[in-house]
C-alpha cells in the first residue's frame, strides 16, 4: 500500500472512529437520563446527572463534526457554489475551505490553551459533581483538533485535485437541488 492510500485510508478510519465516539456518547446520554428517572421514581437522587449528561453532549457534538462534514451533513451554502464552474468554482471552495481550516485550527488550539489551564489550576464544574473541568473539556479539545484535520485534509484535496471529498446529501438532493 502507497503511502498517501496509507493515509486516505488512516483518516477515513479517524473520521469513522470520531463518529462511533460521537454516537457512544449520545447514548451514554440516554443511559444518563433513565438512570436518573429511576432514581427520581424509586425516591433516590443522582447528584451531578443533568452535568454529566451535558458534557456528553458537548463530546457528542465536537466528536460528529468530522464524521458530519465528510457525509455532507453541515449545512453548506452551495447556492453559489453550484453556479460556478472551473477555476471560479475552485477558487471560491479553496477560499471557503481555507476560512474554516484558519477558525478550527485556531478554536482547536484556544480550546487545547483552555483545557490546559483548567488542568494547571484545578478548576472544578460548580455543580454537584465537582468534576474537574479538564476533562470534559478534552472531548472538545479533541472533537474539534479531528474536525480541524479534516478541513484541511478537504482544503488540501481541493487544491490538489479541484474538488473536495464530500458526499452529497441524499436528504438534500431528494428536494431537487
């Protein structure tokens, strides 16, 4: 195997991984939610739920960008997009995909600077729970350092090739567009 199919394949396998971690959250969400319906029907109270099933909508949301992006899920405004042809066409997509490389790689690196400074102080959640915030914030870090990897990965096929990887939305080509 070639060493850029090594890569395509290692990072279609990340982008698959990071949404088997997203859909894992959502369902550790659930479990949270009857755990604690149980708890308020049998009379017990389960401290810090409604935090904890928050942070695993936090991770959720930041481990689905990536896998969102490359299944044509994240609302993109093609409008425009579909007018043009050519090298118009490829300059518009490698501006747009160029903005949203720049602002993840840079939301990824605050949230990274976050995390860490959570973790050098000890900065704790203020509800029952008491987690330190370093941890869920890792989630983000973490979604969001993948979500950046794809973009640039989308940026860098666009100007090697002219097109990105993404596939279109069936939902979205069911309307006619």
């Amino acid at each position: 195997m070639t060493a850029p199919r090594l890569l395509r394949s290692g990072l279609d396998k990340l982008y698959f991984a990071s949404g088997v971690v997203a859909a894992i959250f959502l369902v550790a969400i659930l479990a949270l939610i009857v755990v604690q319906m149980l708890a308020r029907w049998t009379g017990e109270v389960f401290p810090g739920a409604p935090d904890y099933a928050g942070y695993c909508m936090a991770a959720a949301s930041f481990f689905a960008f990536a896998h969102a992006l490359n299944h044509g899920s994240h609302i993109r405004v093609s409008l425009v997009l579909n007018m043009l042809e050519g090298l118009p066409r490829r300059l518009l997509e490698t501006w747009c995909f160029g903005i949203g490389t720049a602002l993840a790689w840079y939301f990824a690196w605050y949230a990274g600077r976050a995390a860490y400074w959570s973790w050098k102080f000890k900065d704790i959640s203020q509800g029952q729970d008491a987690t330190p915030l370093w941890i869920p914030q890792m989630a983000m870090v973490i979604g969001a350092g993948i979500f950046a990897i794809a973009l640039t990965d989308h940026l860098l096929h666009v100007l090697i090739s002219g097109n990105h990887r993404i596939k279109p939305d069936l939902v979205e080509q069911s309307h006619g567009d």
